[in-house]
C-alpha cells in the first residue's frame, strides 16, 4: 500500500505556486479551461483505452464533465470519468515531479514576459492543473483510476508548499473530481450563469458533453468533420483558441476533406505568432491525430515535417485502424500517405496567402525562419522556391521581402544569373565592396542575413534558368560586360599616376609580407572603384560566411 501523509512540492513547482497565488491576472477564469482541458484529456484517454479493449472499472459511466456550484459555500467542483490516477500517478503528475515546462514557466514570469504572453503561455506550458490556485484558497481532489480493483485517493492542498494524499474509503466511481475553494473575491465563479458562459467561450468544442448544473453547456461538434461551407470563420477562430489557448485569432486556416488514396479531414492553422521564443524550452508541438473522432494521438509529430511545425491543428481519419499503437504510428504506411497528401496541401495553401502580399509577408516575419529549413524537401523543392523570401538591394530597406520570381522578373538584359550575399545586416551588405560593381551595373542582390538562407540557396541551385550564384563567385567579366547603368554625378577618382602604377607591385608583395600566412595572394583588382581592397575566397564552392558556419560547427 503506497503511503499516505503530506508531501512538499518540489522546488519549481513551489516557485511556480508563488507566482499564480499572487498573480492577478485580469483573465483568472482561464483556469477553467484549464481544468476541463484536463478532464477532456483524461476522457479522451479512457476512450483510446475503450477503444483497445481495455478492461476497465465502471464501463457503464457516461463520458463526461459536470460542473455543479455552490455559491453560498463559495465551492466549484468539477468531475470526469475519464481515467482517473493511482496514488503514484498523483505524485507523478501533480505532486513532486514538475514538468520539464514549469521551470521554463518560471523563468518566462521572472523574466517580466509581458502579462498577456504570460496567460498565453499558462497552457503551452502545460502547467494548466496549478493555475486553479489563481482563484482558490484550496483545492481537493478525489480521484480513482480506471484500472479494476484501484483504490480511490484524495489529494489536498492549499497551494502554500505542501499536499496531503490520503485514501478515501467508501464507493467512489471512476474518475476525477475537483473541489475547489473560491477565494473571497472570486465567488462570481461559483455561479452557474459565468460559469456556462466561460465553457461557452473556452471549452465550447470540448468533445464530451460539458453538463453545468445539469444542463449541456458547450456544443461537441467535431468541426473539421463539417462540409467547409457550412462553417463560419468565427467558429474557426473560435475552435483556433480551444485549440492551442491562444488569445490572438489564426493568421491563416486550412480546411480540407481527401478520400484517397487515404480518407482524412484535417483542419490546420497558422497561428500570428511565433510563440516558440528561441532559449525559452517551449516543446514543440504537433498535429492531433484521431481516428474515427477518437483522439489517438495529442501533438503528433510526425505527420508534418519539422519546418511545417508552425502549423497547428487537427487530423482525423476513418482508414487508419482505431487499435493503432502509438509506437507503429510513425511506421504506417496509410499515415504516410496522409502526410504526403497534407504537405501538397499546406504548399497549395500557402501560394493561395502569397497572392495576399501584406498577409503573406506578416507569415513570413513570424515563420519563415522555420519554412526556410524547408529547402532539404526536395519533392517540394519548386513550390519551395516560389515561396521562399529574401530581403534584397532592391528593397526600400530592411523589412522588403522579393522573391524569386519577382528578381527574375526584373533581371538586367543580358542578366542569366540570380545573385545574393551573405551579411549581418543590410548596412554592412550596402558597403561590401564585393557589390561595388553590382551596385554599378544596377544589378539587383539578394541580401542573406542567416546562416540557412545560404543552405538553401545551395540546396536549390537554380531558379527556372537562372543559376542561383554568391555575388562573390560571379565571374567579374560576365557582370563588367553589362553597360552601366547611369547613376547621379560622382566626384572623378583622380587619375593615378604612372609611377604610382610602377610602384604596385612592389605595395602588393609588402602586403603579402605583412599579411603572410593568413591570405594566399595579393593582387590588383580591376573590380573596385569606390572600395580600396577586398577580400575574396579562392574556393569556388564555399562564400566567405560559409566557411565561417562550417568553422563555428567543426568547433
Ligand atoms: P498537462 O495537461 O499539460 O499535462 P496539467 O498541469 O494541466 O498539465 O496537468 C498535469 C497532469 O495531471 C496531467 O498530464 C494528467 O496526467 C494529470 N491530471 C490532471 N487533471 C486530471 C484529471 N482530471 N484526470 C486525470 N489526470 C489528470
Ligand atoms: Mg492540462
């Protein structure tokens, strides 16, 4: 018999406490959510064992949330019988261990995280269960799992460090319910009319009756099932935020029904923003997959591939089997066809949100970072390069995003490549000497500010024609060959004497003597006007900037 008593948080956890107890923030009822988003989860997870043939305690309950209130006793509670948790599985779950993102969650509020991020980061964290300690002064919950023969468990706690698990005797059913004790400023959630219409805004697509009082509070309607046309954008917006606990609506939705070669509905959204701050340890998430409506698989990872990661939403197939192990997933052939049929689609997609210039380049800023990584998908490979974006010497600055396409469009006659260069900032690109004689032939240069845009332009090669080319591999006769382009008067460099010019070689090897060792060679150049020196590689295949990503990698 695992024993009973009182236990202490561990350290984060007790931390992460500190903060919700005494935080006050404006959107306290989202603990709501966050409750009946675990009780879902816990029937979404009975049902997957139902689904396997499990054998499993009371298999005649209902699948359901009910929500019932007390408003003089200031007391909410809230019950599932979904598949409840052992002694063990309490401690696990929301006792000692903390979840790799609570210290994350921690870090986030110490760091000042703007408020409302904040809130938005309460779900991804999945620190969910503890943010019922923003409105309660303390919490019991009563919890038997669905393995036969279990015994039945309270947990108590008021938040402050400790928690108390004992066991409960007497008949108690399969599943969770949670007590909650409203502090004294927050009894308006104790009544039924806030309460039916906080599930009505956060919980509405939850797929298990949610009964308040008794009566049916949210819709269950699996959405992405519904013929497109029947669906309003509201209700997509609003299944958006179920779905990922954002507060902002989708930037773009994806609504789609295949029948073969695999029959799948998936529904998927491009979220505004990029929340997966870099240092930050926000996981990353994935696709949900159902089979048949039951929910097999929360964050599928697979389905996508890594660069599509921006895209969240649902998947729901009636051709997989409801049996399927998660381990064999990644395996299935049919899961894979669905994954291939998707990627077309999210391709189709996003040239459908390029014709949208100001949309697509607002993607752009928050995704394109991860779409860039894209470029290894060479089955893609076309649609890729019309989709990819680059700042470029023809943009009025920094923030101008071209494409390919676009560049090409507007080539120099005679022009058959597509240049670019890498650099830290536009700035430094504008003074490269290397672009000095671009910049005189008018010739347009795709600026490269990261480390994967150069990997990507290897990677692709070519635009239709044009070889895609590092302007500091161009070969300077082909670019000198182009008549110049006219430009507002300069002052003249003055004319360099003959005894200067008699004098050069013997500058250049006293360069070389003082360089030594680290240039092979100095020699005139016949390419630069306004730029006194530069430096060029004499590799043909790697820029300047590649070798130094490959040397910072090599370390
Ligand atoms: P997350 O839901 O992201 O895992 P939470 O803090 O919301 O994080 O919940 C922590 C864990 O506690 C859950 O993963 C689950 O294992 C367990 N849990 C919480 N509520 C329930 C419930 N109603 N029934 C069964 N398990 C639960
Ligand atoms: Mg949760």
């Amino acid at each position: 018999q695992p024993a009973a008593g009182d236990f202490s948080f561990k350290a984060e956890v007790r931390q992460l406490l500190d903060i919700l107890v005494h935080s006050l923030y404006t959107n306290r009822e989202i603990f709501l959510r966050e409750l009946v988003s675990n009780a879902s989860d816990a029937l979404d997870k009975l049902r997957f064992e139902q689904s396997k043939g499990a054998e499993i305690a009371d298999p005649d309950l209902e699948l359901a949330i009910s929500i019932e209130a007390d408003k003089d006793k200031k007391i909410l509670t809230i019950a599932d019988t979904g598949l409840g948790m052992t002694h063990d599985e309490i401690v696990a779950n929301i006792g000692t261990i903390a979840h790799s993102g609570t210290a994350d969650f921690v870090k986030a509020a110490a760091q000042g995280t703007e408020k409302k991020s904040l809130e938005n980061f309460i779900g991804r964290f999945g620190v969910g269960f503890y943010s019922v300690f923003m409105v309660a002064k303390e919490v019991e919950l009563v919890t038997r799992s669905y393995k036969p023969g279990e015994q039945a468990w309270r947990w108590t706690s008021d938040g402050l460090g400790t928690y108390r698990i004992e066991p409960v005797e007497g008949e108690v059913k399969r599943g969770t319910t949670i007590t909650v004790h409203l502090k004294d400023d927050v009894d308006k959630y104790a009544d039924v009319h806030t309460l039916r219409d906080i599930i009505r805004r956060h919980s509405n697509f939850v797929t298990f009756p949610i009964l308040v009082a008794g009566e049916r509070a949210n819709t269950v309607q699996a959405l992405w099932r519904e013929p497109k046309f029947e669906v309003k954008p509201e209700q997509y917006a609003e299944f958006y935020k179920f779905l990922t606990h954002d507060i902002d609506d989708p930037l773009d939705t994806l609504h789609t029904s295949v029948d073969a070669p695999v029959q799948f509905s998936a529904l998927l959204f491009v979220p505004q923003k990029n929340y997966d701050v870099p240092g930050m340890g926000l996981e990353r998430k994935g696709l949900d997959l159902y089979v048949r409506r039951v929910l097999i698989q929360k964050d599928n990872k697979d389905i996508l591939p890594e660069y599509l990661s921006f895209l969240r939403g649902v998947v729901d197939s009636e051709d997989l089997p409801l049996n399927i192990s998660r381990e064999t997933l990644q395996e299935n052939v049919l899961l894979r066809k669905i994954s291939q049929t998707l990627v077309k689609q999210v391709y189709s997609e996003l040239e459908r949100l390029a014709n949208d210039k100001d949309k697509y380049a607002e993607f752009w800023r928050e995704h394109g970072k991860l779409f860039k990584f894209g470029y290894g998908d060479y089955l893609q490979r076309d649609k890729y390069a019309e989709l990819v974006r680059f700042n470029s010497s023809a943009s009025e600055d920094a923030d101008g995003l071209v494409s390919l396409a676009e560049y090409a469009g507007r080539m120099r006659e005679g022009q058959k490549e597509i240049y670019y260069a890498s650099g830290p900032s536009r700035e430094a690109l504008q003074l490269n000497p290397h672009l000095e004689l671009f910049r005189r032939k008018g010739l347009e240069v795709l600026y490269l500010y990261e480390p994967v845009d150069e990997f990507a332009m290897d990677a692709l090669g070519k635009y239709k024609d044009h070889d895609l080319k590092a302007a500091e591999h161009a070969d300077p006769a082909v670019i000198e060959a182009l008549p110049d382009v006219e430009q507002a008067e300069k002052p003249e460099t003055p004319a360099i004497s003959d005894e200067e010019v008699a004098a050069f070689p013997d500058l250049l090897k006293r360069m070389k003597e003082i360089l030594g060792e680290r240039v092979t060679e100095v020699r005139e150049s016949k390419r630069l006007k306004d730029s006194p020196a530069c430096l060029v590689t004499p590799g043909e295949h790697m820029t300047a900037s590649m070798q130094k990503i490959m040397r910072a990698m090599a370390k």
